[in-house]
C-alpha cells in the first residue's frame, strides 16, 4: 500500500483508540495514541507535585518530558512504564487542563508530526485532521451517544481493573467533551472533508470493516490518478 495517513478525531471514549488499533495491525499501519501522549505529561506534572491548573509551571516541565509509544499501547514517560496509571480517573480529570496548554500542545503536535513522517500511520485525537495532518488522505470523525461512550468507557476500566461508576464516567466524559470543544487553541470539531461516523448502533468488528473500506477506497483513488 502507499504511505497514507489516516486521521480519527471525535469525543472522549467513542472508541478511537480500539478502532484505530485493529484497523493498523490489519492493514500494517503505526497506530499513534494521541490522547496518551497528553495523559502521559498529565501524569509527569502530578509526578512532580506541579498543580495542573498552574499553566507556567506544566508548561516549565516540557524541556524535561520524554514520551514514548510502544508496541501494545505501552506509554513510558522519561522511561517509566505508565501504561496503567495513565488510564487513571485522577489522570483524566487533570488532562483536560494541561491538554488547553498551547505550549504543550505545541510540542506534542511537533512530536507528533515527526512520528508520521516516515511509516503510513492512523492517528487518534481530537485535532488530528484539523490541525495536525492537515493533508491526511483520510479523516473520520468517530461519534457515539453520550450514553453509549460512558457504557463503552466503564466497561473498558472494568476489564482492566481500574475502579469507577457509570456516573462518574459520564460527568467526566461530558465534561472533557465541553472543555476540548471550547478551546480556543486547536479545539475539537470535525474537519471539513473527514467523514463523521456515528458507531452509537454499531459493533467494534463493523466499525473496523468501515474503515477499512473508506481507506481502500480512498487509496484505490490515489493509485488511480
Ligand atoms: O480515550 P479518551 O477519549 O478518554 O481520551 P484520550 O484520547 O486518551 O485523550 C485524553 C485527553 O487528551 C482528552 O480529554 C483531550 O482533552 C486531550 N487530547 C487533546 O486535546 N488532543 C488530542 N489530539 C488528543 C487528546
């Protein structure tokens, strides 16, 4: 296949990151976990004892963050393993914040940028195909209902151990949605051309063959030209 880039934004827990990880390994892309790179400065700067809500002093740690994505969704930060705890609710309620940090986003969307220069990848976020790869040859925009995404999202912690109720998830999930949509750097909205999905009515196994199809179809254009 021809090196392409694929772009899946859309709302907290509407399933990005495991559709985005089954369509790679299908079809032998790098699969890049936007989200966890800002969960994983998220966890540094409470590491460090740095208040969230202080934007000059998250902002001062960037020089000293090292993130790392490997295989199977390991995320390490100057080294440590933070696969797990960046998943934690403490972690999603102060990601909201440093994820408004212009400076930081700066510097992961740089981070980022570098991660697609060389392989065909699929990006998950929320300002990938607005802001990041611009040019990818597709985007999606991935959506489900408030009360589908809050289900998915406490299923997935449940299965992994992480403790929670489906009213906190939802209180925290809607207000995620809120802050990445009233941003004003990069803020969440669907891109022009991407085509928006709506997986509220639809299993795991056929969203994966959608986007597998949209692709196909949009390579097949390309070679065609
Ligand atoms: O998986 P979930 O939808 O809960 O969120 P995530 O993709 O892990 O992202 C965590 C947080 O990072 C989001 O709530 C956003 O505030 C922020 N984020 C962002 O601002 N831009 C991105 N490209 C990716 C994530």
């Amino acid at each position: 296949m021809m090196k392409i880039a694929v772009a899946i934004d859309g709302p907290a827990a509407a399933g990005k990151s495991t559709i985005a990880k089954k369509v790679a390994e299908q079809l032998g892309m790098v699969y890049i976990d936007t989200g966890a790179m800002y969960r994983a400065f998220t966890w540094y700067c409470m590491y460090k004892g740095v208040n969230c809500e202080d934007e000059a002093a998250c902002c001062a740690l960037i020089p000293e963050v090292n993130i790392e994505l490997k295989p199977n969704r390991v995320v390490l930060c100057n080294g440590i393993d933070v696969t797990r705890e960046i998943r934690l609710a403490d972690v999603s309620f102060n990601v909201s914040f440093i994820a408004t940090y212009k400076d930081i986003r700066l510097a992961l969307v740089d981070l980022q940028r570098k991660m697609a220069e060389s392989d065909s990848v699929i990006m998950d976020g929320r300002d990938i195909g607005t802001y990041v790869l611009p040019n990818a040859e597709v985007k999606i925009y991935q959506i489900a209902s408030v009360e589908c995404r809050a289900k998915r999202r406490y299923d997935e912690n449940i299965s992994k151990g992480i403790p929670c109720t489906m009213k906190d998830i939802e209180e925290d999930v809607r207000r995620r949605d809120y802050i990445d949509s009233h941003r004003d750097f990069a803020p969440l909205k669907q891109a022009e051309d991407a085509i928006c999905l709506d997986t509220s009515d639809m299993t795991i196994d056929e969203v994966v063959a959608e986007v597998i199809r949209i692709i196909k179809d949009k390579t097949e254009q390309l070679e065609e030209k």
